[in-house]
C-alpha cells in the first residue's frame, strides 16, 4: 500500500534502530512496497520519522503515478530517515526542508539501485531535493550503489538557495554520479569514499554544476572510474550563475579519467589534494580564469599532470595563480 501521512507521526519498523547498511538477508523486515508511491508526506506532515524499514517498488511500472520510495517535497520540514533499505524505486527520496529551524536527518540507510522502471529526467536518483531547499539538512553516513543519474542532487530552487546542507561520511560505489551540486549557500561535502569499479559507466563523481556560493568539497576519497571526458571533481557553470567561492581541498582522486577538471569558473580554489594515474590529465584548466591552485600533488597521469588551456597574466601566461604545486 501506499502510505499518506498529513501530520507528525513516527513509523518504527521491524529494524528501527539497526543500521541499514549492515543488515543481512535473514534480518526480519517491515517492507513498504508499492508501485504508486511508498511514503507521501504533505503540509502539515513536519517532523516525521521513519526508521527501519525496507522501502522499495515505486514507480516500477510504466504510468505508475508516484516513483518514490518516499516522497516529502510537498512543504514538510524536519523529516528524519533512519536505519532504511531503499532499493529498487525509480528514485529513492524526493524531498526538501524549507523550514531551518526543523532540522533534518538521513542517516545509515542503504540507497540500492534506485533505476527501476521508466526513464525521465530524475529517474536512477537515491536522494532528490525538489521543489525548495533543503535548509539544516544532514546527509550522513549512508550508502549508495548503482544509481544510473546520481546518487544525491541538490536541485532544489534557484530562487531559495539551500543553507547549512552537509554531504558527509557517506559510501558511493558504482553509482553514475556521487553529488550533483546547485542552488545552495556554504554546503559542505566532506570525508565520503566515491568508488567506480572496472568498465562501469561513469560520470563525475563530485559536480559543482553551477548556482553555489561558498561550497566547499574537502577530504573525500574518489577512485576509479575511466569513462572519457569524466572526472573525479569536475566545476563546472551549467546554469545561468556562476558558482562563487568553491573550494576544492584536500581529496584524494586516483585512477580517474580526470582528476579534477575546472571550466567556465572563476574565484575556485583547488589546493591540497592528492592526484594518481590519470588517464588523461590529473588537473585540468579550461576557459575563464582567475582561479587558485595551490599545492596539489599529481603524479602518473598519462597526458599531464596539470594542465592550464587560459590565458592572461597570471603563471606562465594562463590566467590562473599556480603556487606549490608538485607534478
């Protein structure tokens, strides 16, 4: 059946408490399993908990009319997800939380192949901000894999840029992209492990596409994932704003197709990261200018190390400061 909650409840299922990530398959499960749609949440439904469920089948048919394992874009704020198994819906989550003052929380829950059914603009997502921000919202210590979009996507609205959104400690293997990241103010995503195995198909694995301010990308680890023209970060304006300020620091990338990978930006900061076996460029610089490497170690990169296509009149002619790096 499909679930519909229009106010504060709590749903505790068989496994409320016991990590989702963790579970195996003789753990006695609560399964929420329907093609029109799992949990939906709509105003006044505020601080909602759901934990330890198994949360699967939305929108798996073609015409379903709901394809999420839960669905909570509709103006609910604090919204707790805990102890889940998502897997096998079109999307897992499609949420946001407008209001700051109502935290919310997703944590240790196992997002597995999201991609069923068929094919639209967010199908093959595990989590989908929507319609709002996602304001004082923690992303953490959950596990993806094999989600054919993204594994989270900030989206969101361009007029109402999220706040105090935190990506981190979260565990991505083989999904096509690890963060899609727009339209937010000082996120942070920090301290997760983005892993590609061999002849899986691959986007970026971190991707400013354009609408942050201040975001910060620090101390993740990115490996593997040779798909040409991808990298392990890629910043990147694909909107009409212009990212401001991102800061890329301190991760470690190796056996990408590109390490990282900066065009049509100015003002990002890329230092102290560590970059291994390439195989096209470990950085790469393209278009614009005005933008800080510093400190960086690259090796083994089948084309270059580093690699600066601008102009002007900052190092060696580009229009970049390089200082401190090694290559």
């Amino acid at each position: 059946e499909t679930i519909r909650v229009t106010k504060e409840l709590t749903f505790l299922g068989a496994q409320a408490g016991r990590d989702g990530r963790f579970r195996n398959s003789l753990a006695k499960e609560s399964v929420v399993d329907s093609v029109s749609g799992d949990f939906i949440l709509t105003s006044p439904a505020n601080k909602v908990k759901i934990d330890g469920f198994t949360i699967s089948g939305a929108g798996a048919i073609a015409g379903s009319p709901n394809a999420y394992g839960i669905e909570a874009f509709q103006g609910t704020s604090g919204l707790v997800v805990s102890n889940n198994i998502i897997k096998g819906n079109r999307e897992g989550m499609n949420f946001q939380n407008p209001d700051g003052t109502m935290p919310s929380l997703i944590q240790r829950n196992a997002f597995s192949n999201n991609s069923t059914g068929i094919a639209g603009p967010e199908a093959g997502t595990g989590i989908f901000i929507s319609n709002g921000p996602a304001n004082n919202t923690s992303i953490t210590n959950n596990a993806f894999t094999g989600h054919t979009q993204t594994a989270i996507n900030f989206a969101g609205d361009a007029a109402r840029p999220s706040v105090g959104l935190s990506v981190t400690r979260n565990l991505s293997i083989d999904d096509s992209t690890f963060v899609v990241a727009i339209n937010s103010k000082a996120a942070v995503i920090s301290q997760n492990a983005i892993l590609v195995r061999a002849n899986t198909p691959n986007g970026s694995g971190i991707l400013d596409f354009g609408s942050n301010q201040d975001l910060s990308i620090d101390s993740n680890l990115v490996y593997g994932g040779s798909t040409a023209g991808t990298s392990g970060i890629r910043v990147r304006n694909l909107t009409s704003t212009t990212s401001t300020n991102t800061k890329v620091t301190n991760n470690a990338v190796y056996n990408r197709f590109n390490g990282v990978r900066v065009s049509d930006t100015s003002g990002a900061t890329i230092s102290g990261n560590t970059i291994s076996s390439s195989s096209n460029d470990g950085i790469l610089m393209e278009s614009v200018g005005g933008n800080s490497f510093l400190r960086n170690t690259v090796r083994a990169s089948t084309v270059s190390d580093c690699s600066d296509t601008t102009s002007g009149t900052g190092t060696a002619a580009t229009a970049d400061t390089w200082t401190g790096n090694s290559g």
